[in-house]
C-alpha cells in the first residue's frame, strides 16, 4: 500500500469511530427519550438510519482495508 492508501484508511477508521461514538450516542437519547443532536426526540427509525450510516462505514472501511468485508452488522445486533 502507498502512503494515499494508508492516509484514506486513517481517515475512514476516524470517521468510522465517530459513527460508532454517535451510534451509542443516540442509542442513549433513545433510551431516556432526551434530545440528540437536532432531533426533539429520537424515534426508533432515527436510530435505525444512525446506525445504518455506521454500517454503510463499517462496510467501506472493510471492503478498503481487507478486501472484503469480514464481518456483516445488522441493526438489530448493532443496537443491543
């Protein structure tokens, strides 16, 4: 790999653990029904397009960095 490559993979890894962060974020203001971000209050299908941009990224950090994808994340296991 060439120093572009290893500069795109850092870059998707930080932003992949921001999602993450937002992802356990939301889930919290899910589950005490408070504010998050922009959003009165979280409905389950905010939550479920949060954690679905995590996994999209998830999916691409994967596909960059390994060649295929490893591991498969539903929503469902993702936000137990």
């Amino acid at each position: 790999m060439n120093t572009g490559d290893d500069e795109n993979l850092q870059e998707q890894q930080l932003h992949l653990e921001y999602l993450r962060a937002r992802v356990n974020a939301a889930k919290i203001a899910y589950l005490n029904r408070t504010p998050f971000e922009r959003i009165a209050e979280v409905s389950y299908e905010d939550l479920k397009a949060i954690a679905q941009q995590f996994i999209k990224a998830s999916n691409d950090y994967q596909k960059a960095r390994y060649g295929s994808v490893k591991v498969r994340l539903s929503v469902a296991k993702l936000l137990r």
